[in-house]
C-alpha cells in the first residue's frame, strides 16, 4: 500500500528540492546574512531621527574626525585659510605680467633674443640661469651679448 503522503517536487537528477534547500541553506559562503529589522525598530529609529534633526545634532559636523569624509569645499577653505595666515604674498596682490620677447633672425643660423635681460629682471632671475635652462631644453648653444641679448645658435 501506498500511504497518503503529500507529493514532493523532484529535480531533474531525482533528489528531493526540500532536501537540496536545506544543504544550501547550511553551506556556508562566507557570506554575512543580512538581518531583517523589525517595523519597531524602524519606527523607533525614525522618531530618533527626527528628534536629533529637530534639536539640530545632525547638522554638518564642525569637527570630523581621521577616518571621516571631508567635504571638497571645507577642505578647499582650510587650504585657502592656511595660505593667507602663513603666506599672504600668495594670495591675490599684483598680477604679474611678462613682456613679449623680441626675436630676431642673425644670419642663417644663428637667432638673437635682443631684450634677453629685461624679461630675466621681471621673472627675477639671473641671465646666466635662464640661460641653462634655454640651452638644457631648447638643445641648441647660447651665449650671451655684451648689450643683455641671447644669442641661439644652430636655429
């Protein structure tokens, strides 16, 4: 005799799917389960939240701590704070403009930078300095005029 027993679904191999669910339900993936929280606690939480919002505690905070996320423009004014109050030379003042240098062609190869020395003055470097570092970047020979002109040789 066959008992009354209610049917049970089988998989395509013939094992039982409440057996199966079960082995899944133990196997452990090193998964956290995600807890449900109750519709108390939610209500709860929420009179919380607007108790603080009403007494003004979730205001932006003014002091975070090391592992907390600045705001981009909290940082950017601490930045611009601290450059006034140690360096006030760096913040706004004179605009510094350059004059445009005058060029001009000697030769075949050779290029002159004739007010050479009035654009070394306004940046506020030595000629000899610029000088180097024309001659390191551009790769050409340069010397100096007696009258404070660049002399570029082989362009």
């Amino acid at each position: 005799g066959r008992r009354n027993r209610p049917s049970r679904e089988k998989m395509s191999d013939g094992s039982d799917v409440d057996e199966v669910a079960e082995d899944v339900e133990d196997l452990d993936l090193g998964m956290d389960k995600k807890k449900k929280k109750s519709k108390k606690t939610e209500e709860e939480g929420g009179s919380t939240r607007r108790a603080m919002a009403s007494q003004g505690s979730w205001a932006a905070p003014t002091e975070l701590g090391p592992g907390d996320i600045y705001p981009y423009a909290n940082v950017l004014q601490r930045i611009y704070d601290a450059l006034s109050e140690k360096n006030p030379e760096l913040m706004g003042g004179k605009k510094f403009t350059m004059i445009p240098p005058q060029v001009a062609r000697e030769g075949s190869k050779k290029t002159v930078f004739v007010n050479f020395k009035d654009v070394c003055k306004r940046m506020g470097r030595t000629m000899e300095h610029v000088m180097s570092y024309l001659d390191a970047e551009l790769g050409v020979a340069c010397s100096l005029d007696p009258e404070g002109g660049l002399t570029l040789k082989g362009t």
